[in-house]
C-alpha cells in the first residue's frame, strides 16, 4: 500500500439547505458540520430520504446549499471539478459507447496517449469482472454489470475525492462483497478521500474509517464512529458487531422518534 496520500481535505461547516415544494420550503440539511481528512473513508448512513444524496450532490458541486460552506483544500465547492468523481445509485451509461469506451472516457478527455490509456482501462475491467464484456454496449448488460462499469469508469480517473452514492445497491450479494474489498484495495492503494452514502451498516463498518449517522430529515448529525479495525475486516469481529448493535440502535431510535 502506497504511503502517499493523494485525496483531499474535505470541510463543511454548518451546511444547511431546503427544497422548495408547492410554495414552501422543505427543509433537508440542518447545520451540517463535519471534517474528512485526506485519504479518509467516510460512510453515511441514515433513515432513507434524510438528504444524505442531497450532501454528496453539494460536494460535488452539482449544487449550491442554502447556508454554510463546502471547501475542498481551502476552497469553496462551487461547480464540478475533475478531481471529484461521483458514481450515482443509477449507472449512467452513454448508450452509444461500449463499455471500454464508457470506461475510458475520463482519460479520453485529459489527453492520455492511447496506450497508457488501454493498460488502465484493461486492468480496471478485469478488477471489476468485466474484461470479456469489453465491447459490449450499455444495453447488453445486467443492471449490476452495468453499475460495476460505473465503478470502472470512477475509479480508472485516480480521483482526489471519490463519491459514492449507494455504488453497490444493484449488485447481488457475492458481487457486492467482491466489490466492497476492490474499492478498499484501490482505495488503500490510490489514497483518494472516499465519502459513500449506503443503507448497509455492515457495509459501512467493513469499509470506512468513520461512519456518519444521520438524523431523520432535515439531516443533523447523530454521532461520528470511528472504526479502527485493521483491513480487511472480519465481519464476525465482536468490536465491528457492537459498532453495528451501536448504529442500529441509533438508526432504530431515529425512526421510533419519526
């Protein structure tokens, strides 16, 4: 594992935001504060619809939040940058390139010379499982197959800030937990900081540094867990089961409440 630290520093102090409906506003985001440090892997978890994704979607740039501030090394979040590469809960996929192509098109745009470009595309499909499916196009694909190409399509670009949308929601159980110990090996290899939203506590606790558990909508934050286990992690390990006890019983508290 390489010691260089390639990721970001991530900060967002007191972020809050709303959506406006029928006339009104509908709070999401309440004075969201939190730290990633570079090369860091943030998980987080939350009831469903609390505005976890609406976070990611400020991170990267996509939007603006109502109040507060979102900085990447000193400076304000404000538009999309190719460092930050996001990996949506839906593939994405351009239908009219194959799923090298699809894969390969970060690296297009910045001008890699063709032949480093092919090494890196080769070696990330066979990663994910896809080298057969080289030249096959979007349609051809499985919806699972189609996210691992996502996946593919992220990771190939060495990002600074990874953002992961519940990345593997759509994959079946074996795959997702191929997956899981992929984006951590790439992870611990390329040191890029990792913010991923999952509905999986497991999921979080096998591959985050830290897990940020949300309230239910609008967004605060409940509690920050570090999880200092060493990588890999067993699932069975007793203090990665008391973390998982711990987050239920603050997500299951959360929902009684709602």
């Amino acid at each position: 594992m390489t010691t260089q630290q390639a990721g970001v520093n991530i900060e967002i102090d007191k972020v809050s935001h709303h959506f406006s409906l029928e006339g009104s506003d509908l709070p999401v985001l309440e004075n969201i504060s939190l730290q990633v440090r570079p090369g860091e892997f943030v998980a987080l978890l939350g009831p469903s619809g609390c505005g976890k994704s609406t976070l990611l979607r400020l991170l990267a740039g996509l939007e603006q939040p109502a109040s507060g501030v979102l900085a990447e090394e000193g400076r304000a979040i404000i538009a999309p940058h190719p460092s930050r590469v996001v990996v949506f809960q839906d593939p994405t996929l351009y239908p009219w390139r194959t799923v090298y192509d699809n894969v390969g098109l970060g690296l297009q745009i910045r001008g890699e010379s063709k032949q480093a470009a092919q090494t890196r595309i080769d070696a990330m499909l066979q990663r994910v499982g896809l080298k057969e499916f080289a030249r096959a196009w979007p349609h051809q694909l499985s919806g699972g197959m189609a996210q691992r190409a996502a996946l593919a399509r992220a990771l190939v670009n060495h990002p600074r800030l990874l953002i992961l949308d519940e990345p593997l929601g759509k994959l079946d159980s074996l795959t997702r937990l191929r997956m899981q110990q992929e984006i951590v090996d790439l992870w611990q290899e390329q040191r890029f900081t990792t913010l991923m939203v999952t509905h999986d506590v497991e999921e979080a606790l096998v591959m985050a540094n830290r897990v940020v558990v949300f309230s239910a909508r609008p967004a605060r934050v409940l509690d920050i867990i570090e999880v200092e286990q060493a990588y890999p992690r067993r699932r069975d390990d007793p203090q990665l089961v008391a973390l998982r006890s711990r987050v239920l019983a603050l997500l299951g508290a959360e929902q009684a409440a709602a």
